[in-house]
C-alpha cells in the first residue's frame, strides 16, 4: 500500500515568545514494513538532525528571535511493504529490557496488575496479549475528548474510556507488570473511518525474540496501515512535536494530519 502523509502544526501565543526549541519526531526511517519514497519537513528555519536514545530521528528546531506564531509541516510518499515481526531494530544497540522502564504515564497500579494477570497463560504469551488488548478495549472503549494529554494510565484506567495513546499506556503498563517489554509507538494510520483520526499511537511488545504489534484501538496485530514514526517507552519519548518555550503568555495549538492512499503506483 502507497500512503500519501501531509502533517501541520500550527502554534500562536498571546504575546511575542522569547524563545521557543521544538524537537521533532517527525521523519520516518525505511525498514522491512516501510519504504519512504520522499519526505521533507517545512520549518521556518534550519533545524539540527540527530539521533534520539530510542534511534528515531530527531530534528531540533530552535528560534532566538522573538515570534509569535509558528507553523511545522511534514510531507512525504511511503510504501508499506510487510505485515510481520521485527526481529531486531537496524542498527539499534539498545537491549529491549530498558523497555521494561516504568514511567509516570505508565506506572501500573493494582487494578492494572489484577487485570493484566487474569488474561495471562505463561504457556501461551502471544495469544494471552491478543486476549489482553480484546478485553482492554472493552473495558476502555475510544472515546475522544474523554481525556486529557497528561492523564496516567491508572486514571484512565479507572475512568473506563481513552484515545489511542491511553489505549497504549494502560497496555505498557499490563505487559510491563507481567515482565514482557513493551514499547511506545507514534505514527500515521490510513482508515475510512472518521471518528479516528490520521495520526496514531501503538505498542511493540518483545516476545520470543522479536517485536510484536498491538494496536489496542483498533484490536488488531496487522500494521498493514500504519506507518511508523518513533519508539519511546511512553507519548512524551515518541510523539511528533514535543517543546518548550521562553515567554508568549496563553498559547493555541492546532494539529492536522491526513493520510490518503494513493492508487496508481508507477
């Protein structure tokens, strides 16, 4: 499937901000399940490229004058390839058990614990997990609206209901609590449904040597939509734009995202 991605995030502020450093986790790398056939990220000036802890490229966007508005773009083609398993990450170093690290997103309470556990059969991990993000969307139907970016995964937990990424966090936190790592994943998801929306978040669970997929909204393993964009062991180590800023007052953002399939593939 040939995927046509256009990203825009647009920030204004009520009076002039000093300083701002945006980091952005917005460039996809080529691997088994994704070829990027062109990418390229609109900025108002030169940003430094890198390479984050977690091996996703990382663009550090920096303005030392004041400002009041800002506008970051992405834009590219990406054919995806596979539908299977990663056995290891290209040129990763990173041993999976740091991905057993609990954070304060996905600190797993005794309520999660007691519910990870009543679907775990140590003789069958793959299909105890498969059962685990069944009865977890169950339990938290998608709802949009229903939570804010900095709930935990005990809150949503206990309040019964979430988006993709709270979906993510309370399934970290369950795998996390019966010794499987499990890390975070941001991207892009072509569907036709409208309720949800282009720009997405999963989990990689490590099992038997290799990373399994989990997208717990959509209760399914395939990633035949999705593209990958970063890994983290939670949203703050892998969403697309995370920043910081010196000044401006109120602050208004808004964030589109669309991603079309495209037909012809000449």
């Amino acid at each position: 499937m040939r995927l046509n991605i256009e990203h825009k995030t647009w920030y204004a502020w009520e009076h002039p901000v000093k300083l701002s450093t945006q980091y952005l986790r917005l460039t996809p790398q080529n691997s088994v399940h994704q070829k990027i056939l062109s990418w390229e990220l609109a900025l108002p000036c030169d940003a430094t490229r890198t390479v984050d802890a977690y091996g996703n490229v990382m663009h550090v966007l920096t303005l030392d004058t004041p400002h009041q508005m800002l506008e970051i773009a992405a834009r590219g083609v990406v054919d995806i390839l596979d539908d299977g398993e990663l056995a290891a990450d290209p040129e990763s170093t990173l041993s999976p058990l740091i991905f057993l690290r609990g954070t304060p997103l996905t600190q797993p309470d005794s309520a999660i614990r007691d519910f990870a556990l009543r679907y775990w059969r140590p003789e069958a991990p793959l299909a105890s997990l498969e059962k685990l993000m069944g009865e977890l969307l169950l339990k938290m139907p998608y709802r949009p609206g229903s939570t804010q970016v900095s709930d935990t995964a005990a809150k949503v937990f206990a309040a019964g209901s979430g988006v993709c990424q709270d979906h993510s966090h309370v399934f970290l936190a369950c795998c996390r609590s019966l010794g499987i790592p499990a890390r975070y994943v941001s991207g892009y998801l072509y569907t036709d449904n409208v309720e949800h929306v282009a720009t997405h978040a999963w989990v990689e669970a490590w099992l038997d040597g290799s990373w399994h997929s989990f997208d717990i909204t959509n209760n399914t393993r395939s990633t035949r939509q999705h593209l990958r964009l970063a890994v983290g062991v939670d949203y703050l180590d892998a969403c697309p734009v995370r920043g910081m800023r010196l000044g401006g007052g109120g602050e208004d953002m808004l964030a589109v995202a669309a991603v079309q399939q495209v037909h012809s593939q000449q």
